[in-house]
C-alpha cells in the first residue's frame, strides 16, 4: 500500500529565504506526482506536474524534483514571501488517477 | 488550468436533514471525479470515485448509503450526505481528471464546508 510522507511538517521562516520541502512514498511505481497549495480553509491549488518520467519541472520561483527510484520529490521556494504562507501537499497517481495525499507540511514565512 | 467549481463553499444543516454538493469541470470533460473529505489540520482522504454513467467506487470504510455520488454528465457530479449527523461535519472538496489514465493533472474546487448541528 503507498503511503506518502512528508517532511517537515510545520516551518517557519523569515522572509528571503530558500525552502525545501520533502516528499517521500514507498511505492516507486508511480504515474506522476503533483504539489499542490492550500490556504486555510480553501481548496487546493495545483502547483507543479511531474510526471514519472521527468526529472524536474519549474514555475517560477518554484522547482519541484522526481527521483522516482528513490521514492522522493522535493518542492524548492527561492526566495521566499510572506504571501508563500500555506499548506503544501504532494500527492502521487498510481496510475488511475487517484490521488494519494502526503501528510503536508505547514509553511510561514514572516516579513 | 482546468477549471472546477465546487458548490456550495459552506452549508450548515440540521441533524437528520440531506444536503447536496455539487461539483462541475467548467472548460473540460470529466470522465473521472473524485471526493475527498478532510479534517481539520489533516491531509485529504479519498471517499469514492465518481465514473460519468456508472457507478461510484467508494474506499473501504465509506458508507455508500450515506454519501451518495452521481455522475451524470461529464461535467457534474454530485455528492449527497444522507441523514447527516454532526460526525458528518468536515471539509469535502472534489477533484476532476479527464483524458487517458495516468498522464492528467487533478485539478480541485473550492471545497465545501459542511456543518451538522
């Protein structure tokens, strides 16, 4: 059964600093992983695609990696803003389409 | 991106009565949705997959008489709670895919609110 983990589970971090955020899953034989943001209350907004056979994908200040053997992906905010502050969950597709959710890791960022 | 709306964003309802939610893909065709529900401070838990003129497939544990799917466009589904009860009350949001299996990206509604009191 694929869990997926990640880490850490809260951060808190003064603004202009780079983050990583960790994603771990037990299962390698995953379809694509995604991240997504949540802020409180709201639902979830798709931030980065990463589909098994790619290594990394980029949308501006973020770079989200796949090393699918390992079983990791990371999410890296460059330079980071106090509007950054939210939930972040990575989820991978086992193929059909569900989504399997991480834990999420609470980020805020202070001016 | 795709487009979901997610209707309503919050109800609140007496105990015993039914409440529907309505999820819709505005600029695609979904041949899949999903719902999910989530507590507070918790990651989502998928409840059922919605398949476009067939039945929903519900995750071990979900009451299908209690939380009943419709899917009957590519554009709508919904998701009813039965005889709700406070235990019921959570955050159920929604996620539409459409085109071959393994390749889409998910995309989610606004998510809805439900209070049983």
């Amino acid at each position: 059964k694929q869990e997926v983990t990640q880490i850490p589970a809260a951060l808190s971090v003064p603004e202009g600093e780079n983050l990583v955020l960790n994603c771990s899953f037990t299962d390698s034989a995953i379809y694509n992983l995604q991240w997504f943001r949540q802020d409180p209350g709201k639902g979830l907004t798709s931030l980065l695609l990463i589909q098994s056979s790619q290594r990394e994908q980029t949308s501006g200040r973020l770079n989200a990696s796949l090393d699918k053997s390992s079983g990791r992906s990371t999410l890296y905010i460059a330079a980071s803003q106090p509007g950054d502050s939210a939930t972040y969950l990575c989820a991978v597709n086992d193929g059909t389409d569900k989504l399997i959710f991480g834990t999420g890791t609470r980020l805020q960022v202070f001016p | 991106g795709a487009v979901v709306s997610q209707h309503p964003s919050r109800v609140i309802c007496k105990s015993g009565t039914s409440v529907k939610i309505e999820c819709r893909s505005l600029d695609f065709q979904a041949t899949t949705m999903f719902w999910y529900r989530q507590f507070p401070k918790q990651s989502l838990m998928l409840m059922a997959t919605s398949n476009e003129g067939s039945k929903a497939t519900y995750e071990q544990g979900v009451e299908k008489d209690k939380f009943l799917i419709n899917h009957a466009s590519l554009t709508l589904s919904t998701l009813t709670v039965t005889s709700a009860h406070p235990e019921d009350s959570s955050f159920y949001i929604c996620s539409a895919s459409g085109g071959g299996a393994g390749r889409t990206e998910a995309f989610f509604g606004q998510g809805t609110r439900l209070t049983v009191v």
